[in-house]
C-alpha cells in the first residue's frame, strides 16, 4: 500500500498549490491537512523534502531555483510580448500570478517591481494614478450569497458578459461571453452549471433589475421552497438598483482595469485596419466574428479567471473575513474558522430545473447556426487549422471571409442569413415563467431584505463627473440579526472617498 498517498494524487496537489503561489512549507501544511481529511489515506503522510523533491521533478521551481536556471532572464521578453498584445497595463501583482501560471516561471513581487522600474518606468507611474471607490459589503459565510450581473460594454463589438461572485471569498463561479446576455435561459444555465460543480445552492442570490434575471431567481427560489417548505412563497433573490451590487461592480471594475484593455485594443483592430464596420456587418461578417472570437475570448477569459481566483488580493487593515486565495476560501472555509452555508442540492432536481428554465435545445447555446457552421469548419480545415492567437485571428477572419464569398453561392447565403435571423430573434427571448406555489405569499422575504439597505444619497454613476469609476477595495463584516441568532443578515452600506 505504501506510507504515501497514491503520486498522482500528490503530484495534482503540489501543482495546484503551486499554482496559488504556495511555498514548500505552506504546501507541506496543507497537503498534510489534505490527507487527514481523506478517510482512504489514514495513517499516510508527507514530508516537505518530499514535496520538494516532487516540485522540482514536475519543473515547479522555485524563484531562487527559476533566476539560477536563467528562467528569469526570459521575463523581459515575455513581458515584450504581453505589452504589445493582450495586457499592456498589467501590474506587478498580476504579472507574478500570470507568469506563473502561464509560463511557470516564479518571481517574488518585490524583484518584479524592481524589474518594472528598471524596464517600463513611466508605465509604473501611469498605473499609480488610479481612483478608487470604496465600498462595504456584508456576508456571513461562502455560499450565503451568489451575486450576479451583467456587463454591456463590448456590445458595439456584438459581444456581452456575465458573471457570478461569492462576496464572502470573492470566488468566481462563472465568468461568461456570449452573443447575448439578455435571454433568461442561457443567464439560468450559468447558475445551473455552477451550483452543479459544487453540488449546493447558495441561501440567496443577487442581482441587477431586468427580466433576463428573472430565471435565476425563480429557479433558485424553488429549488430553496422545495428543500426548505418554510420558505413556501418567499423569493430568496435579491434585486439591486443601478451600482448597488456591490461585489460584481467589483469584479468589472477588475476585468475593466485587468483583463479589458488589451482585448479592446484587439477588437478595435478591426475598424481600425478597415477590415470591419461593427455597426454594418452582415450575417456572414457577424456570424463568422462570432465563431472565431467569442471561443478564443472565452478562453482566455478563463484563463484570467482562473488567475483571480488563485491569486490573493491585496491586505486591507480594516478588514475582518478571511483574507486569502478566494479558491481556499471557497473549499477550506473551516481554515478560516468561517462556515459553509451551501444547501445539497440533489442532481435530479437540478435537472428539473434545467428542463424548465434552460432547456438545452434552446437555439441561444447555439454558437452559430448549423448551416454557417458546417461551411465555416471546412473552410478553416482547409486553411491548415491555424492556431487561432492574438497577433493571428484577424488575418484567419480575412481568409476565411474571402472563402465564403468566393465559395458559397446566393442559396446558401439566403440559408445563412435566414438562420442569422431567426437565431437573433431569441436575444432577449424569457422563458415562461411559472408562479410560486403559495400565490398569495408576498413578493420579497421581508425579514431577510430590510428597507435599509437602500442608501438615501445618490449614487454617483460611471460618468456623473466625466470619468470612469472603478469599484476596489472591497471590505466585509458578519454579524448576527439581534433578535435572531440562525439568520444571518446581509447589509449594504455604500460610501465613496477618493484614495
């Protein structure tokens, strides 16, 4: 049987914790609270020179090892490359997760910054002159809360966001781009897909107001009716007026700041070399944009995601819940003596719910219509299946754009464009919502959502004074309603000042 944990178990482990920035005594810790939590490994450990030994066979290195190994000496060219491509004003922070995540070359913050001053000086300057907006924002516990929303920004380029957040750990449970974000069943099937990777629901959900919004609210609340009947004809959902959700205009104001910039600049290459018009594509333009960008966006996006989620944000004095990598947060919160507040949820219910809010024949999870797709495939095979990239998907938009003027002829291009628009006519399609059982219950828990959430005083918008704000700093408390010790309260108190 042997002392240790099978190697292939050890080896995931040591590059997961690795990949969170984890040194060898943090991983020995860890690991070994790993085995004792697994019944089959009992009596089984692990040594730090065994993990380091480990480590250093899977090329993991450590940021002594990486500078003796000349692994730094590749830094300035790497970040040549990330300057001219898709993060032109990443900082030092971010710059250490990405390079070893992505290029698994580790580097302490404090000996990147010394690089940074020494090769881009008036860039560090430049990233010093950010204003903040500070906001407060109350939970109790992971899975008390899913905040989600959605982000419209790059509607000119026909493309629209949408994601989900854990404000107690700041955990990303979804992060998508799509052709839309306004259908009710494509926004349902991100929570499903979700909850379904974690196996539980969480007490509440938030959001923005809209009708595209209203699938995850009534799914959510029944699933939580029938796991809960005291809950019978309540809404556990939480609507928000504009910039009230606090912990998703976080999350944008990052994607904003960390992950937009670049990608903008790409999109914009297309006006800009007069390749495209956004405002006049046609269906073949539109259509093919679509099968070409959005699965290469969405995986970089994830990418960025995964960076987020195991990078730990920046120490705030006055904060008081946890403050660590928001993916050991979310999967070890007893660590931080916090509490797991996720309802089990069984997946035969999940799928009831997927058949009525998300049903998978829905023509919105369709990436393009079958009948451009099967051309588009062919066309791109035909081209050699280049690796589609930052510097290259442009040009693959060209070749291939000339092929189907070159090759499909008026019958199929009617097809194409018939399809086009009947798959747009589903944009902002809402399923068909159904009533909670109890119809005479009122609309909104009113013990859990208080009147007092709402602030009295304005709230500045994006461009009250002509500039953009960016959401940062978020802080967060638990605390107990007074005259109930087993519900939680979830407050929101907003208040900005200029850092």
């Amino acid at each position: 049987m042997g002392k240790h944990p099978p190697q292939e178990w050890l080896h995931n482990k040591i590059a997961e914790y690795w990949d969170m920035g984890k040194t060898d005594i943090a991983m020995c810790k860890l690991i070994q609270a790993d085995i004792a939590s697994e019944e089959e490994f009992a009596g089984k450990g692990y040594t730090m020179s065994g993990i380091s030994r480990t480590r250093k066979n899977l090329q993991l290195l450590g940021p002594r090892q990486a500078k003796a190994a000349g692994l730094h000496d590749q830094i300035p060219v790497i970040l040549e490359g990330i300057r001219s491509g898709a993060f032109p004003v990443m900082g030092a922070r971010d710059m250490v997760s990405f390079l070893r995540q992505e290029h698994n070359i580790k580097i302490s913050e404090k000996n990147l910054l010394l690089l940074f001053h020494e090769l881009e000086p008036e860039r560090v300057v430049r990233r010093k002159g950010a204003r903040f907006k500070r906001s407060r924002c109350y939970s109790a516990g992971v899975l008390e809360i899913l905040s989600f929303d959605q982000h419209d920004k790059w509607k000119r380029f026909g493309l629209w966001l949408h994601l989900g957040v854990d404000p107690y750990t700041g955990y990303l449970h979804w992060n998508k781009i799509w052709w839309t974000n306004r259908n009710t069943a494509l926004v349902t099937s991100y929570y499903l897909d979700a909850v379904r990777k974690v196996k539980a629901i969480p007490l509440f959900t938030f959001s923005d107001t809209g009708r595209e919004n209203n699938g995850i609210a009534k799914c959510h609340s029944t699933m939580r009716q029938r796991l809960d009947p005291s809950l019978r004809g309540t809404i556990q959902h939480r609507w928000f007026y504009e910039k009230m959700n606090i912990q998703s205009e976080i999350c944008w104001g990052r994607f904003r700041r960390g992950f937009a910039v670049g990608f903008e600049n790409l999109l914009d290459q297309g006006e800009l070399y007069e390749i495209v018009t956004f405002e006049k594509l046609d269906a073949v333009e539109s259509l093919l944009f679509r099968w070409l960008f959005i699965p290469y966006l969405q995986k970089e996006l994830d990418k960025w995601t995964a960076r987020q989620n195991n990078t730990m944000r920046r120490a705030h004095k006055h904060r008081v819940l946890p403050h660590g990598i928001p993916t050991e947060i979310h999967n070890n919160p007893e660590r931080w003596d916090g509490l797991n507040f996720g309802v089990k949820v069984p997946e035969t219910l999940l799928d009831e719910m997927q058949e009525l809010w998300s049903p998978s024949d829905n023509p919105v999870f369709d990436l393009t219509p079958d009948s451009f797709a099967t051309c588009a495939r062919r066309f791109y095979e035909e081209l050699g299946s280049p690796v589609i990239e930052y510097h290259s998907i442009w040009g693959i938009f060209i070749q291939m754009r000339a092929r189907f003027e070159r090759d499909v002829d008026e019958e199929e291009l009617q097809l194409i464009s018939s399809a086009f628009r009947s798959q747009e006519e589903v944009f902002a399609q809402d399923v068909e919502l159904i009533e909670l059982e109890d119809d005479d219950a009122p609309e909104v828990h009113q013990e859990f959502f208080d009147e007092r959430v709402f602030p009295d005083e304005e709230y500045p918008s994006d461009d009250e004074d002509g500039r953009e704000y960016d959401v940062e700093d978020i802080e967060f408390e638990a605390q107990l309603t007074e005259d109930e010790e087993d519900e939680e309260e979830v407050d929101t108190i907003l208040r900005t000042e200029d850092d």
